[in-house]
C-alpha cells in the first residue's frame, strides 16, 4: 500500500504541531513499508545493527505469521513469534504452539533448552535472556542458568543483563554480570525498572515523578538522569544504541503522545522530522534507522523502517 502509507506520512509531517523549546532531531525520515506475507497488516518486535527486523505479518488467509525482513524481502517464519534478532541472523522467540522458546537461525528453527520459556534478547554472541516459570533466565549455548532477578529487559555483547530486582517494599532497577548484581535504584515510590541496555552497559528504563507519571531514565556512570518530556507529564523509552541516542514516546504540551529522539542530552520531537503518530516506534539501530509499526488507514497494521536523511 505505497501511495496510503506515503499519504499517512504526509498528513502527519503536515499536522503535527510544533512543541515549544524542541527542535526536530532529523530534517526529514525515508519510510519503507516492509509489506506483509500476503495479507493487509504487519508489525515489528525488533531490529539488529544490519537493518533487518523482525516481527509478525498476516498472510492471504489472515492469520499472522514470523517474519524476518531481510535486503528487501520479507522471509516467513512460520507459526514463530520472534521477539529479537542478531547481527548474525539469529531469531529468537517462541513457537505459537506453546511449546517454547526457539532459536531460527538460516531455516532451521532449534529449542532453547531447559524449561519452557520466553525470550526477551539475544546478543551476538547467541545468548538469550528471558522468563521461565522458575524465574529470570540466562542461556549460553542453549544451556539455561538461573539469574537473580526479578525480571529481564535485555542483554548486550559484554554478557550484561538489564532487569530489576525485589527489594523491601518496592522494586529497582538493576544490572546483572559475571554473578554481580547492582542496585541501579528507584525515585519517588521505591519503584523502577529497565527497558534495554548498550553495549557500554547505559541502561534504560522507567522511575515515577512525584505526580506517578513514568519518566524515562537513563542510567550510565552510576547516576540516573530523567530524560525529560516533550512538555507534558511522561515519556517512555523504547531503545538504546552505541551512540547513546535513545528512541521513545513522550507526552506534548497537547496531551498527544508523539515519537521522540533523545541525543546529546536533548529529547526531540520526531512528528516534526516526518515520523507518523498513528503507531508506535520500536527499535532503533546504530546508523540512526528506527523500526515502527504504523496505521496508515483504520484497521491496518504496516511494519516500517524509516532511514534518516
């Protein structure tokens, strides 16, 4: 659907109202529809360094399948939900079946071993964290080890887990590796936890301001700092890179919630730059690239990339 998709993107450069004190991030954004495998809709879950992405796309009979989206063409996955994917091509998530978590990896789809899981992350190196019933989890070569945490977010090249952990009365933040565990600690309400890291262990996450809205936060050299809003109450972040720009969605001044870009200490309105408000971003990628779903008309899913100029 070009000329629906390309209308939307127009209409919500055109109609986006300005912020006060926010500058764009990007004069101008290049969307490519990634298409479906047959059907009208589509949407993304993750996007490695290369630029492929990974997610679920409806097929001519209507039911949704995985998908890995790859130089142009959208590989079908079968009954798959994939939640991450490598810079090796490495797919990780679960079957549809219920019977686990997978790796798909160049046709071939391999379980995880252990008990049942779901991923969350793979880092190139191929492990994956993610959830069992017994708790958070760790697998190195499809072997499974137990991680002291309350949950996981993600993992990075260095081994490093981001996730939160229980303490008394609340719930932190925190940073797994090679068995440590630190507290990355909480704001207002004792509560806090991670979204994603980098490979230079910046995580990323949420804390309440003093009114319980979620801000988003960044940690890095051991202090918190809240990235701001686009003038309004919250902001929740979505994903980190090298560079230490991070993708989110953040309240204006209106009320609306729009797409946001934080750089260099700056959050930036991203509806001016020509990202559509009609969805969600997801995943943002090293050379700036950042992988959403959109509604290009009522009803219909469509998983995008859109490159920066």
């Amino acid at each position: 659907m070009p000329s629906i998709l390309a209308t939307a993107l127009l209409t919500a450069a055109l109609t986006a109202a300005p912020t006060a004190a926010v500058s764009p991030a990007r004069t101008d954004y290049r969307a490519v529809d990634l298409g479906t495998l047959g059907g009208d809709s589509s949407y993304a879950t993750g996007m490695n360094d290369r630029g492929d992405v990974v997610g679920r796309a409806q097929g001519a009979d209507g039911i949704y399948r995985g998908f890995l989206w790859r130089r142009g063409r959208m590989i079908n996955l079968g009954d798959f939900s994939p939640t991450d994917v490598n810079d090796r091509g490495q797919v990780v998530g679960v079957r549809d079946d219920g019977s686990g978590a997978y790796v798909w990896h160049r046709g071939v789809l391999r379980p995880l071993g252990g008990p049942s899981g779901r991923p969350v992350a793979i880092n190139d190196r191929g492990q994956v964290v993610g959830h069992t019933d017994a708790g958070p989890v760790l697998w190195t070569n499809r072997r499974p080890r137990p991680l002291p945490l309350g949950d996981v977010s993600d993992i990075n090249e260095r081994g490093q887990v981001a996730g939160g952990v229980s303490v008394p009365d609340g719930f932190h933040a925190a940073r797994w590796h090679r068995g440590r565990v630190t507290d990355l600690g909480a704001g207002p309400f004792n509560r806090s936890n991670t979204y994603a890291l980098n490979d230079r262990g910046w995580a990323i996450g949420w804390q309440f301001s003093a009114d319980q809205s979620e801000r988003g936060i960044l940690w890095r050299h051991g202090r918190a700092l809240d990235v701001g809003t686009l003038g309004g109450s919250f902001t929740r972040l979505r994903a980190i890179n090298n560079r230490g720009e991070i993708l989110a969605s953040s309240q204006a001044t209106d009320g609306s919630e729009r797409p946001a870009l934080w750089r260099r200490g700056v959050l930036h309105d991203l509806s001016l730059a020509g990202i559509s408000t009609e969805g969600e971003v997801v995943d943002l990628d090293d050379r700036g690239r950042i992988a959403a779903s959109i509604r290009p008309v009522w009803g219909v899913s469509r998983a995008v990339v859109y490159h920066p100029r």
